[in-house]
C-alpha cells in the first residue's frame, strides 16, 4: 500500500509517499480501507518533534489521525463491526506510527463508530478529534441551561464545534473571533466579539457579572479569562496549561468509541455541522499540512484518497 511516511522530525518537506506492507489487524482492532483522513494541528507538531515526550514517535511514521473508511477485515474477538461496515474514528494510539494518511489503516475499535449515512467520508473523517476536543471540553465545565461561557476563537476548528454543541445544551455562548467571521457564530446561535484591544469591554458589555465558564481553545489568554470570569467558575483549554493558575484544567482529548459515536450522531442530526475548508487529493498531501500551517483556514482540511 502507500502511505505518507516521515523517517526524521522536520516539516511537510520530509513527507515521502512510500510503499509499505498492508497491516494485519490484531485483537481488538479492524483494518479500513481509508477513504478520507483530515489535517489536525497536532498532526504537524508531532511530525516537528514538539510532542515527542508525550507521544513516543516510531520511525518510519505515518502521518495522520483522523480517518474514515470501510471495515476489510477484522481482528481476533471483535464484534463490534463487520467486513464492509464504514466507520470514522481519531485513530490516536499510545505512540505514533500506523497513522491516517495511507491506503489503508488498523483502528482499534475503543476508537471507532459507525458512520451516519448523512455524512460522506470527507465530512466524516473531519470530526473526531476537534469534535471530542469540543464535546469533552464543555462536558467538562459541567454548566447548567442558560449560563453563559465564553468560547476563545470561536471560529476555530474545535470552538466552532463548541459554539454548537454548547448551543444544543442551552447554554447561551459568547464567542471571540475576527469580525469576518462573526455572521458565522450568530448563524450558529452564538454572540461573537472582536479579539484583541476591547474584547474585555465587549465580553462585559454581554454579562457585565461575568461569565460562568471559559472554553480557551486558542492560548495566551488566562489573563482576560481571569478578568470576565465569575469568582469560581470553571476554565479548561487545550492550548495553555496557565489556566490551572485559575484553577482550570488543560485539556488533553481522550478518544474513546461512546464519544466518537455521540458525535457522529450530532452530525448526522445536524446539530453539529462540519465545516470543510479544502479537500486535497492523496498525491498532494504535503501540500494539505502546508495549507493547514498557514493558520488562515475556515473549517477543516480533508484529504480524500479516492480523489
């Protein structure tokens, strides 16, 4: 099969497109054949080394986490899915090696769900990882119907799954993000503010008490967090580890199958809604995670491998 590999830390440049060997499925887990796999931050930080005492990297290393595909075979006891089945799942495993970006893939099934028929494979593979970033993040505040949370870049990958979710749960949800893209949150339901000098004004100007819970999901910004919250209310991020100085949480996502499959539902009763920015075909790849470090995309970055 071909896979794009790495052998060294660096950026999209080492990227190679190589032939390896198609992977056997072991206990517990399915081999997919992969139809759509998308970029995630996190994916080209670890290919830089960034991560590197976190998650253990094996080279030659697959690039990739995110996927979805149909079910071509299946490992020692598992009954969860079937030859033929489509399945989406944020394939993060204990080290990285066997990732996305490849003809075909081996899943464990603690991370996978069954793909709604309402999504295609590039919608599908775009959810996982920012979708449970989003759902355990505002899970994790433990809000009640009618607070109000403030959701840091709002407009990003993981805030604007946020914005929805916490939508749907009936909480009332302030969001920072640039004004082009403030039509956006309001069609979500959310009442955006402008970033940078004033979004303190403007935040209290919408709940001159302060806020009940902050979302951070951009970093850098613990300070004006600490200025709009509530005495006591709950903060998490998954980009700064200075909000535990509020006694916040940093958040690290952990995927697991009953999460994937709650998403794949929301999505599919549109509820949450993926939000594609460019499909790039499997050939072009590198150029998908160049794309994607440029930092100025709307939505998601899907690579379709049948294209």
């Amino acid at each position: 099969m071909k896979a794009w590999t790495y052998s060294e830390f660096g950026g999209p440049d080492n990227l190679q497109l190589t032939e390896q060997e198609i992977p056997q499925p072991g206990p517990g887990t399915v081999r997919i054949k992969v139809h759509a796999a998308s970029v995630n931050p996190v994916d080209w930080k670890i290919m830089a080394g960034g991560l590197n005492e976190v998650m253990p990297v094996v080279f030659p290393s697959t690039v990739g986490w995110d996927v979805a595909g149909v079910v071509e075979a299946v490992g020692f006891g598992v009954d969860e899915f079937a030859v033929g089945d489509e399945i989406l799942a944020d394939n993060m495993q204990d080290f990285v090696q066997r990732g996305s970006m490849a003809q075909y893939a081996i899943v464990p099934v603690r991370l996978a769900a069954h793909k709604p028929k309402e999504l295609s494979f590039v919608e599908a593979a775009s959810l996982p990882l920012a979708g449970q970033t989003a759902l355990q993040g505002v899970d994790h505040l433990g809000l009640s119907e009618g607070d109000t949370l403030l959701v840091h870049n709002a407009s990003g990958g993981v805030g604007r799954l946020a914005v929805q979710y916490a939508v749907h749960r009936g909480l009332r949800v302030i969001g920072t993000a640039s004004p082009s893209n403030h039509d956006a949150l309001r069609a979500l339901g959310a009442h955006p503010v402008a970033y940078g000098d004033g979004v303190v004004d403007a935040v209290r100007a919408l709940a001159p008490e302060g806020v009940d819970g902050v979302y951070d999901a951009v970093g850098g910004v613990t300070e004006i967090s600490g200025e709009l919250m509530k005495s006591g209310a709950p903060i998490i991020s998954i980009a700064d580890p200075s909000v535990m100085s509020l006694g916040g949480a940093w958040l690290w996502v952990k995927p697991n199958s009953a999460d994937t499959a709650r998403l794949a539902d929301l999505a599919a009763r549109g509820i949450v809604k993926p939000q594609i920015d460019t499909v790039f075909p499997f050939a072009d790849a590198p150029a998908a995670y160049r794309h994607n470090m440029d930092g100025h995309t709307r939505g998601k970055v899907v690579v379709d491998m049948t294209a």
